[in-house]
C-alpha cells in the first residue's frame, strides 16, 4: 500500500471516502459536539420558558440571541483563524462555547439567560469557519467535497442521537434534568480541546498544494475587504445566502408552522417528518457523494435547489389533504426529498469556497461564508413567519418552489464564473497520492 501511494496510483475504496487520519479525527470531534447540541439546543425556548419562567417573548429572544451573535462570531473566527491557525481558532470557539453552556446551566434570571445565550452563540460561530478551513486544510484539495459531504452526515447523525437522549432524560418538572444536559454539552465542547492540542498543522501548504491560485514568493494576509472584492466569491455569497434562506431557513421556521396549522398534523406526525430528514440524510449522504463523482459542484448546486423546490410542492399539497395519515405521509415525504437537497448541497458551497481561497487567507474566506448561511437562517425565519403570519400560506410556499427553480438557474450560471478546479467533484475513493504529500502529513502530523 506504502508503494502504491508513494508512486501516485489512484486508490480505490468503498462507500466510505478515503480521508487522511487527522480529518477523521477531526470529524469524530465534530459528531461529539453535535451530540452536545443535539442534547440542548431544540430544548432551549423550553428551558429558558418552563423551566426558567420567562415570557414566551423573553424566550424567543434568548434563542434568538445565538444566532445574531453569530454576525460578530463568523468574521472574527475567520480572521483568529488566519491569524493564529485554524487549529487554535477552532479550540478557542470550543472553549468560549463549553463556557456558554455552562453559563446556561447555571442561569436563572434574564439577564444571566441572555449573556449566556450570548456567549454560546459566538463560541460556535467562531468555531464553524475555523473547522471548515482546518478540514480543507486536512482533506487537500481532491478531498474537500467528500470530506463536508461526512461531516453533514456526521452533524445530523450526532444532532438526532443527541435529541433523542434528552427526550428520554429531561423534564420540565426537574430542573436538575436540563442543567445536567447543558453541562454535558459543555463536555462535548470540552473534550475536544486536548484532541485538537496534539494535532499541530504546520499550515495549509503543508498538506496541499493551492488550486486556485498561483505560489507567491511571500504570502500576504488579505483583510475582509479583499475577499470581498473577489468577484467570484462574492457571486457564491449572495447565492448561498438566497439558497439558504429558501430553505435551510423555512424548514426550520415555516415549515412546523403550516404542516401543523394549515395542514393539520399532530407535533408526532411533525416529529416523524423531521426525523425522516435526518435519517435520510444519515444514509444517503454517502451514497449521494459517489453518484456526484466527477460532476460539477454547480450541477449538483442546482439539482438540490430542484429538490427543495419539489419538496415545497409538495408542502402545499400536504396542506390541501386536511389533517390525517394522508397529510402526514405528504409531509414526510417532503422533508425526505428536502434531505436529499441537503445532501447534494453538502460537497459543494464550502468546497468551492476554500478552492477559491488563498491559503494564507481561508479562515477569512471561511468567515464570510459561514456569515452567507448565517444570514439565511436569520432572514428565512424572518421573512416565512411574517408571510404566514399574513395568511398567505400555500402562496408562501408556491413562492418559494419558484425561487428555488430561479436559485437552481443561477447556480448553473454560476459556473463560467469559476475556476474549472473549484467546480468539479472528485470522484470518491479516487484520490491521487503523491510522495509530497505524504511527506507534508507527516511534516503536519509532527510538528
């Protein structure tokens, strides 16, 4: 195997991408702290309502609070990870998380609820540029889609085990239950830290070779404005951030609010619709992964923007059939078409964004785009509740298929904008291997 690698002939594997150990690694930290989140974060208007006493405005806003600190929080972890490695970032964000949960643990006024909120929001927003730019780092450019492909099937696989534990330990009648999994959300935040401590990346040119872009004789920091200059990049900004919102940000807020209003379904039929999600995603991730092999990220941007549209489609008939098991399996059936969208998404927006960036500036670039799926998560919620809450209804989701199909267009427009090398998809388990960077694992593993 050492002989086969070393003269660069193509390794084949199974389902199962090849990644380089300290990705694995990395990933395993990954699925441990989604299993912390999973723990509390569906839990948190729960906590912060029931078991805290706050309004149910107060409470709504305590959630909230985590993701507008994420504004700050992506930036910045972009700019402390091009400042002090990804590798450091990445632990300084599990550290200032850890501390948010246990904040929130011990909270019980607010105030406290507010600042901790607060504090665990910008802990995981710094966290989530720093790890994008360490995995590309670790993964190489022939394995940056596979290697984000695993860990979106890592996330929901640990965010479901996660979920499913506090369902089966929390009550709102013991307060010492929700305290209990705040503090092991801290933990998986924790425990991460010393894993990290022992994998010392020598920098991003030492496990990869720039794909993009030409060797400088002496690399420069480029500050936000320069990224954003990037015209290229700037095109995949505004089309995550449109995609994101007309869909990663509807499912999660206009989505419960129609299936179980308008169309009618018990919380039980709404719970079995999301849990289909995640499972689909969980099993399919991988298998959507080799089929894209050797496409273009544009092609499969697309596709899953058709997907999302079909899913929406289907939203709207669910709501046309009144409440009942015809209802449900309609419902179902949409979040499971809306996870394959997920899953054809997955190994291209990030992926093209480190192979747009320089080396020296990929935590910068991870930033700003962490900020693009950031800013879809706060406007779809915004904009879908006001829209239901307008009686539109079925006309919010006809309009959302629609702008699905236009994002689909843009998508594939987007390509003669992009280097051929930031849009293709590898295929998986085909990686190229040379002496040089084995040579740089090792160099990276060692120091």
């Amino acid at each position: 195997m050492r002989r086969r690698a070393m003269t660069g002939r193509p390794r084949r594997s199974g389902l199962i991408p090849e990644l380089p150990r300290q990705a694995w690694v990395v990933l395993g930290g990954d699925f441990a702290s989604a299993v912390g989140s999973g723990l509390t974060l569906p839990l948190l208007f729960i906590y912060a309502h029931q078991v805290r006493h706050l309004s149910d405005g107060a409470a709504g806003l305590v959630v909230a609070t985590i993701a507008l600190a994420s504004l700050a929080g992506n930036p910045l972890g972009g700019v402390l990870a091009d400042q002090w490695t990804p590798r450091r970032a990445l632990m300084a964000g599990l550290a200032i998380a850890a501390a948010g949960s246990i904040a929130l643990a011990m909270a019980s006024t607010a105030t406290e609820l507010f600042a901790a909120a607060g504090v665990l929001g910008l802990g995981v927003a710094v966290m989530w540029p720093a790890q994008d730019a360490l995995l590309a780092s670790l993964a190489g450019q022939a394995a940056r889609s596979a290697v984000f492909a695993v860990r979106h099937a890592g996330l929901n696989a640990g965010l479901g085990v996660g979920a499913l534990t506090a369902a089966a330990v929390i009550s709102v009648t013991d307060p010492a239950t929700f305290t209990g999994v705040y503090l092991a959300d801290a933990a998986s935040f924790l425990v991460f830290i010393p894993v990290l401590a022992r994998l010392r990346p020598a920098g991003p040119s030492a496990v990869e070779e720039p794909s993009c872009h030409p060797p400088a004789a002496a690399p420069r920091r480029t500050g936000l404005r320069t990224v954003l200059a990037d015209k290229a990049f700037v095109r995949v900004w505004a089309l995550t951030a449109v995609l994101v919102t007309i869909s990663f940000g509807q499912s999660q807020g206009s989505f419960p609010g129609y299936a179980t209003r308008i169309g009618g379904i018990s919380p039980h039929g709404l719970a079995l619709a999301f849990a289909a999600n995640t499972l689909t995603v969980v099993a399919g991730q991988l298998v959507v992964l080799r089929w894209l092999g050797g496409r273009r990220r544009t092609t499969a941007v697309a596709l899953a923007a058709a997907a999302w549209s079909a899913s929406w489609v289907i939203v709207i008939v669910g709501g046309q059939l009144g409440s009942g098991a015809a209802a449900t399996a309609a419902f179902v059936g949409a979040m499971i078409i809306f996870a394959v969208g997920e899953c054809l998404l997955s190994p291209t927006l990030p992926a093209i964004v480190n192979d747009l960036a320089p080396p020296e500036s990929a935590g910068r670039y991870n930033g700003l785009g962490a900020l693009a799926f950031t800013t879809g998560f706060l406007l779809g919620p915004a904009s879908g509740g006001a829209a239901l809450g307008a009686g539109w209804g079925s006309g919010l989701f006809a309009g959302l298929a629609a702008a699905c199909a236009v994002a689909g267009v843009a998508a594939l427009r987007l390509r003669r904008h992009l280097p051929s090398a930031a849009n293709l998809i590898p295929t998986a388990g085909r990686i190229e291997v040379s002496a040089d960077e084995h040579s740089g694992a090792r160099e990276m593993a060692s120091a």
